[in-house]
C-alpha cells in the first residue's frame, strides 16, 4: 500500500502531463471516460483502476512509469528515444554498439 505523499506525487504528475497538454480537467476526463471530479480525486491523491491508468497514459502520451514512478520521466523519454533508433539496425550494428556498451561498463 502506498503512502499518502506517494499518492500526492503521482497525483501531481498527472496534473502537470494534463498542463503539459493544455488540457482542461473537463477534456481529460471526458477523453479518459471519467467523470471530472474522479479526475479531481486521481489529481488529489486518489486511488484509480488500472484502466483509467491505460487510458491516461494513452490520452498524455506518457509511459505508465511516468505517472507511477517519481523521475521516471527523463529515463523513460530517453529509453523511448534509445528503443527507436535500435529498431532500424541491423543485427551487425546491434553486435557493435552491445560490445561498444560492454566497453564501456567494464564488462567482458
């Protein structure tokens, strides 16, 4: 179970994704399918289902580790960033860049 601050923390990264967004709390909750006092209450600290979670994250454009995990954001952006230039490799260029990263740690 989490503890009231995490819950306020969470709530205020959805608030400022929806800010980010130039999204009233009315056009989220009508986009989420929720009522804008349910969002009001997520914003709070509120508990939520995990399909209001999938819509959110889907609505803002964000990961869900974004809205659950604090700082989550920048890794998560840049991990987004990483995934999509890996996906138009090739196996060779993979092989070079998995040794490159291994060089780099100090692993064999």
């Amino acid at each position: 179970m989490a503890d009231k601050d995490t819950d306020l923390k969470r709530g205020e990264r959805i608030a400022n994704f929806r800010k980010q967004q130039n999204m009233s709390q009315d056009a989220l909750a009508d986009a989420v399918e929720i009522s804008r006092p349910a969002l009001s209450k997520i914003e709070n600290g509120g508990d939520f289902m995990v399909s209001n979670l999938l819509n959110l994250v889907s609505v803002l454009n964000v990961s869900p580790g974004q809205i659950l995990y604090e700082g989550a954001d920048s890794k998560a952006s840049l991990l987004e960033d990483i995934n999509e230039e890996l996906i138009g490799m090739d196996e060779l260029e993979l092989r070079k860049l998995l040794a490159g990263i291994r060089a780099i740690k100090g692993v064999a």
